[in-house]
C-alpha cells in the first residue's frame, strides 16, 4: 500500500533516513569487499577493475541527468497531488534513460579498448579492464533503470525499498564473486570475467525486483501509451534540473581528477594517507547524505503543496541536528585516528599525516553538512541553477587552485590540500544558507509551471 502525501510529509527523518544509511553504508562496503576479494586473486585485476570502474562510472553521469530530475519533479508532483501526469513522468524517465543509456554501452562496446588506451591504462591491466568493461559496461543500462526506480521510490517516501534491494545486490554480487573466483566455478578461469559477470547479474535482479516493488509499492504505470503524443513539457521539465545537476557533478568529478593528480605528485605516505582519511571520513558524510536525502524528499512534497514556511524550518531544524552529530564523528575519528589509521599500516608517517588530516575533516565537516543538507533541499524545492553555478565556481576557484597553491606551490602538501578543500566546502556552506535563510528559492517550483 503506497504512502499518502500526508504521511510522507509528515514522517519523522529518521524513518526515510535511516534506510538510505544502511543502503549508502551497504555500497561502501560492496566496493571494499569487492577490492578485497579480487586483491586476494590479482594485484594486476585490482588495477583492471579499478580503471574500468572509473571510466565506467564517469559514463553513468550521463543518465544521472534523468535520475536526479525524477525524484525532485515527481516529489513536488506528489505534494502538489497531481497524480495523473506521474504516469507520463515515471514511463518518460525509465524511456529516456533506457535510449540514453543503451546508446552508451553499445559505445563501450565498440571503442572500449580505445577508451582505456586513452586513458594509458598499463599494458599489464589491459585484458582485465577490456573484459570488465566490456561485460559490465555492455549492460550499463541496467544501472540506469534501476538508478530511476532508486528515485521513484524515494521521492514516495518509499526508502526502504532501495535497502532492501542493496541487500540482495550486495548478496548476488559477493556470492557470484566468490563462486567465479574460489568457489565450484572457479575452474572456468574467468577471473575478472566472472566478477563482471556477478555484478552484472546483481543489477539485473534489482531492477527485476525494482519493478516487482514498482507494481506493488506505487500508485503508477510504466506504459508505451503515455508515449502518445510524446509529453515534451515533461521531458523538458526532467532536462531542465537534470542537466544542472549532472554538469555539477562530471564538473565535481574532474576536479577531483585534478586534486588526485596533486596528491600522487606528492609522495606515497600522501597517496596513502588520502585514502585512509577519507575513508574514515565517509562515515560522517554518510550520516550527513542520508538526512540530507531524507529532508529532501519532505522539501519536495512540501514545496508541491505551497507550504514554503514548513520546508524552512524543516531544513534548518536538519542542519541543526545533522551539524552536531557529523561533527561528533568528525571529532571522534580526529581523536582515534592513530589507531584506526594504525589497523591499516604500521608506518608512522602515514598514522601522523592522518592524525593531522583527520583534525582538518572537523572543520571541512562542518561546510560539508551544510551543503548536503541545504542544496539537496533547494533542489528539491526547484532552485537547481544556483548551487551548480556556485558549486563550480568554488570547486575550481578554492579546492583545485588553493589546493595547487597551498598543497604544490607553498609546499604544505596533503595537509595545504585538504585545507584548501575545507575552505570549498565551508564557503559554500555560508553562502548557501544566507541564500535559504533571505527564502531566495521560493517560487521555484515545478508545478507551477504545468
């Protein structure tokens, strides 16, 4: 039975939220233990999979402009109680995003060993990276679908849906994984093949059990006759806040490109240290991102039905919360550290860069939050061009060229580069909530415009 308006509204954060932090948390883990699982087969597989993934995932950004769109515009649909365009809505988004995508993997298909020679892919990693790409990448467009039914269900409150179907994902993949590389398969020497072969197969039961949930969760239909006469106004609706939002990200994304290739010019201990860091670090942002996605999908159904005030203070009473217990963890893992760090390696440089990292991520924490709290809301509200405008701006104009300066230049390294990032995020964090507290994003929602 679906969940009314009025309840989504309604419910407490921690009941959206506390799913998405389990499925977040889940598909962490996934890519450690995956990394884990393969390391123990090849060092050179791990390289292979690692280049593949990268590349893989750069691509997915492509159909993330349709993901993302879905669950603000369906959201405010839904508050607005404007059920009768939702069907157009949900069979545009699964439509668009199925082309789009196909078109992608039939390109990796064909020029995947172009891409990673471009890419200087070690000649040893090659034939893994050309198998994973081929397999996974091939299938891409199960990701995509699955990615927008992951929308659909948030944006009607349905969080518990996505939790459950990581849960089985994360069970296909490591039981696929284990069977292809220590298991009775494994005297089919697929290696690498057999990994993309499990992931490939946990995509294809999520999006069967997506649309099993999709039957009998949602008040909807997915139908070629929504097609006729193809509903533009949609698509251009999608267009217009997805694209904002996906440009942000590929623009996130190559900067951080960027700030990696600082680091690796550094030295190993930085190299190291990096990923130490920020994977201790990860477990504040996922506590932020979940209530950050939580409150969202309240702003959205809030915002559909004209109750402004009420978003408001919800997204302050949030940060509130949020800002407290993040920089409690961000706290917790400064004073740890050297024993977390230490559970990893045994060579003091890293533990005492990390130590010093880690202090940083208290403050980086606090601009971090911010920003996941208020933009997620604001684009759940409508407001989609500021953030991206702005995330750009600060992106390049403080984290990749402070970062060059302090961490390069001044010769501050690791250290110079994370200050500089703190400094992006804690920018940003100010600017965005003077824009939320002078109430600039009202007025902005969708529905207005059908």
């Amino acid at each position: 039975m679906e969940t009314s308006n009025t309840d989504i509204k309604n419910t407490s954060l921690f009941k959206l939220g506390w799913p998405i932090f389990v499925q977040s948390l889940l598909s962490m883990c996934l890519g450690y233990i995956d990394t884990l699982m393969i390391s123990n087969y090849s060092d050179t597989a791990v390289g292979g999979i690692g280049n593949a993934n990268q590349i893989i995932g750069f691509l997915t950004l492509a159909f993330s402009i349709i993901a993302s769109a879905t669950g603000v515009i369906v959201a405010q649909y839904l508050g607005a109680k404007i059920k009768e365009k939702l069907n157009q809505i949900y069979t545009v988004s699964i439509t668009f995003n199925l082309l789009l995508s196909g078109i992608i993997s039939a390109l990796i298909l064909i020029f995947n060993q172009f891409i990673l020679k471009v890419m200087k892919v070690q000649t040893s990693m090659l034939p893994d990276a050309t198998s994973y790409m081929k397999i996974v990448g091939g299938f891409i467009f199960l990701q995509a679908i699955f990615d927008t039914f992951s929308q659909i269900f948030r944006s009607n409150g349905q969080t518990k849906i996505g939790m459950i179907i990581a849960i089985v994902m994360n069970l296909v993949n490591i039981g696929g994984n284990y069977m292809f590389l220590y298991g009775p398969l494994k005297y089919l020497h697929k290696g690498v093949a057999g990994v993309a072969i499990s992931t490939t197969c946990s995509r294809f039961v999520a999006v069967v059990i997506s649309i099993i949930f999709f039957i009998i969760k949602i008040d909807g239909q997915i139908s070629i006759k929504y097609l006729i006469p193809f509903p533009f106004d949609i698509l251009k609706k999608l267009l217009k806040i997805g694209i904002p939002t996906a440009g942000e990200n590929i623009s996130y994304n190559i900067a951080q490109l960027i700030i990696l290739s600082f680091v690796n010019s550094l030295s190993a201990v930085a190299v190291n240290t990096k990923i130490y860091a920020t994977m201790l670090s990860n477990f504040a942002y996922l506590y932020s991102i979940s209530a950050a996605m939580a409150t969202a999908i309240v702003v959205g159904h809030s915002i559909g039905a004209n109750e402004y005030d009420f978003a408001y203070k919800k997204v302050l009473s949030t940060l509130k919360k949020s800002m407290i217990i993040s920089i409690t963890i961000a706290l917790i893992n400064f004073l740890i550290s050297p024993v977390t760090i230490g559970i990893f390696t045994d060579n003091t440089s890293v533990v005492n860069l990390g130590h010093k990292i880690m202090f940083i991520c208290i403050f980086l924490e606090i601009g971090r939050t911010a920003n996941l709290v208020i933009i997620n809301s604001m684009r759940a509200a409508g407001d989609v061009k500021f953030p991206t405008y702005l995330g750009m701006a600060s992106m390049w104009g403080i984290s990749v060229l402070l970062g060059y300066l302090f961490g390069i230049v001044f010769d501050f390294g690791l250290v110079g580069i994370w200050i500089a990032m703190a400094l992006d995020e804690i920018v940003r964090g100010v600017v965005v909530y003077i824009r939320w507290k002078r109430g600039t994003w009202r007025g902005k929602r969708i529905v207005d415009k059908v």
